[in-house]
C-alpha cells in the first residue's frame, strides 16, 4: 500500500514509466517512419523510369514510322536523280548541256 502523500506512488509510477516508454519507443517509430518513406519514394522512382522508358520506345516507334513513311513516299523520278547524282553517271550529259549554253554565247 502507497504512503499518503499528495499524489499516489502508483500513479507516479505509471505516468514515469508510461513517459519511458513513449521516449524509448520513439527512435523505433522515427527509423520506422524514414523506411517506410525510402520504400515509398524508391517506387515512386521506379514508376517513373518505367513511363521514361515508355516513352521513349513510343518516340523511337514514331521516328521509325516516319522514315518509313519517307522511303515509301519518295517519288521515282527523284529517286532516280539522287541515285544519278550520288552515282555521278550524268557526267556525260552535264558537259553536253554546258557546250550547247557556251555555244549559244557565241551566237
């Protein structure tokens, strides 16, 4: 049985040991705080580097599409005139048609 005093002992107690465990606990609670926030931040990164990647391979989809759509939409004629002129097989004709310009200053 407690002494008579003011305050109980037993209540004293309580509240001492109650205040001990609040303080001990909370560097548990506080790492359990920062884990849970590294794990929900590490997902957050991961969603976002799989929408980048994403992305990305719907950009790179498009880019081959277009070129595609460039091969397939080259005209024949100017097809053949590049290939001329990579080729440089219109040398024949190129100086044919610069004699027959000087020939007409002579005129």
């Amino acid at each position: 049985m407690a002494f008579p005093t003011a305050v109980n002992d037993q209540v004293t107690d309580a509240v001492t040991q109650s205040n001990v465990k609040v303080i001990g606990e909370s560097p548990a609670f506080a790492m359990g705080s920062i884990y849970q926030s590294m794990a929900h931040s590490t997902g957050i990164l991961f969603e976002n580097a799989v929408a980048a990647q994403q992305q990305q391979n719907t950009l790179a989809l498009a880019a081959a599409n277009q070129g595609v759509m460039q091969i397939y939409s080259l005209d024949t004629t100017s097809a053949a005139g590049a290939t001329e002129k990579v080729a440089q097989t219109g040398v024949a004709d190129n100086l044919t048609s610069l004699l027959t310009v000087l020939d007409s200053f002579r005129r």
